[in-house]
C-alpha cells in the first residue's frame, strides 16, 4: 500500500491514530485509517459494515416469515392452502368471480380500524373459506410490510399477536367453554383476546353454534370489535337469517359499516365428486 500523505495524528498514551491519503487496490487514491500500524481503507471498512448489515437484515427477514407463518398457523391461517391464486374459476361465473375476488384482494390490503366489516354468503362447497382465508393471508403480507428496518427494535415474537383470527363459530364456542374456572384466562380474557384482532374471522356461523349461550357470545363479540376493528363471517344463511342469529342489538352495529358478498354457484366438491358403490362389480 502507498501512502501518499498523512492528513491527520492523534496519540491518545500509547496508541497513535493516523488518518491517510493512501491508494487503495479497490478504490484508488481514498482515506485510509491507521491504528497503532494497521491501515485500512474507509471506503472498504464502509462497505464491509454495509455488507454484514445487510446479511443481518435478511437473516432477520427470514426469522420474521418463520414467526409469520408459525403465528398464521396458530391463528387458524393456512399459508400454503387457500390463497386468491389458487381460485379454480367456474366458468359460467368466471367473471363475477374475478370481480368479486378483486374486491376481496383490494379489502385484505387496506384492512384497518375504520374498513368495514365483510360478510361472505353462499351454500356449503362454494368457497367462502378459502377467500376468508386469503384474505387473512393478504393482510399478515400487508403487516409485513410495516416490519421495522431494525431486528432489534421490536419483539419478533408478539409482533403479529393480534394481526388477524380465523376460527369457526363453533370452536369459538369450545374454546370459550374450556376457560371456564380457568383462572390464568377466563372466559371473559378469552373474548378480549378475540376482540383485540384487527381482523377477527367468523367462519362458518350457525353451524353446531345453535345454543342461546353460544349466540349471544357471539353477538357479544360483533358489538365489542364496533367502530374498533372489522368483523368478517362466512356463512351458509342467508342475510335474515343472520340477522335472526345475532339480534337486533349486534346486527344493528355490524350494518352500520358493512360489505355483502354472496358465492351464488355450485359446490367445488359437489363437482369433483367420487361416488362408489361398495361391493359394485369393477
């Protein structure tokens, strides 16, 4: 290395720090750093520290989809199952279908505490869960996003707690049930959980969820996430009869703010249907 000149010296007691006009084999005449006899390139040190922040960011990154999809799975979210992609178009409804899933795609982008709430309609077989379910996943990409550049700065384990739940109506019911006289998270703290989403997914009300109790937690629920966070519920009744199902009290507020999206066509596995006969001749 050819020093060209000395720009500046400090000596701090045995130590002497020396800034350089040096050729670098990189980047030519540039600064040079010496330390007690070892020189080195700002420009090359720079780049180095550049480097290693880099490789830090995406090894965070990559820590960050694990705890992503780890917290979907938990939450109910299946992120390899049930993605707007993955839709099998049926003809006849081909483009009702894809302006409806435009929407649907445009919703889960931009979900936040003023969205409305969404209420999916069709027969059993149509796919109202699979587009619940992408819409959940659009919406942990689009919480993604808002990752801080810094690893550090924020607890990678609660970051995605209350991104979004997709739970049945029926498990809703089951898992309230199991915190009775549970001490460490009753009933009560099992609901405010569910509430703090900011997207709370009801899929499939009004089956096996036909008791007073389970209605009215249900209900409960709707009312408490108002003018707070949007509700989504799929479901095979009609628009009356979820309204009978929730009362007036709960149905009063989801309306206030609220989208409809009927799957008015056949039943994917009703299409792909295999009936065999036991016992019939091959």
């Amino acid at each position: 290395m050819k020093v060209i000149e000395e720009l500046s010296r400090i000596e701090l007691g045995t130590m002497i720090i020396r800034e350089l006009m040096a050729e670098c084999d990189i980047h030519h005449k540039t600064k040079h750093r010496e330390i007690n006899g070892h020189i080195d390139c700002c420009q090359c040190s720079e780049d180095k520290s550049q480097l290693a922040n880099t490789r830090r960011l995406e090894t965070d990154k990559a820590r960050m989809r694990v705890a992503l999809v780890n917290k979907m799975k938990s939450k109910g979210v299946s992120a390899n199952m049930g993605c707007f992609s993955a839709w099998q178009y049926n003809e006849p409804k081909a483009a009702e279908q894809h302006a409806k899933i435009i929407q649907l795609q445009k919703y889960s982008k931009s979900v936040n505490s003023c969205s409305p709430n969404l209420v999916i309609f069709g027969r059993t077989g149509a796919g109202k869960t699979m587009l619940a379910n992408a819409v959940a996943i659009n919406h942990y990409l689009e919480e993604e996003k808002s990752l801080p550049d810094e690893f550090n700065s924020y607890n990678q384990q609660d970051f995605y707690d209350h991104t979004c739940e997709m739970i049945t109506s029926f498990d809703i019911a089951v898992q309230a049930k199991l915190h009775w006289g549970n001490y460490q998270m009753s009933e009560h703290d099992y609901i405010k959980e569910l509430v703090a989403n900011k997207l709370l997914i009801i899929d499939d009300l009004g089956a096996g969820d036909g008791y007073i109790k389970d209605r009215e937690r249900i209900a409960q629920i709707v009312t408490l996430r108002h003018k707070r966070a949007p509700t989504m519920i799929t479901t095979n009744m009609d628009i009356n009869g979820l309204r009978e199902y929730l009362g007036d009290r709960a149905w009063d507020r989801l309306q206030q703010n609220l989208l409809v999206m009927s799957c008015d066509w056949e039943s994917y596995r009703a299409k792909t249907a295999d009936i065999r006969i036991v016992g019939a001749a091959e």
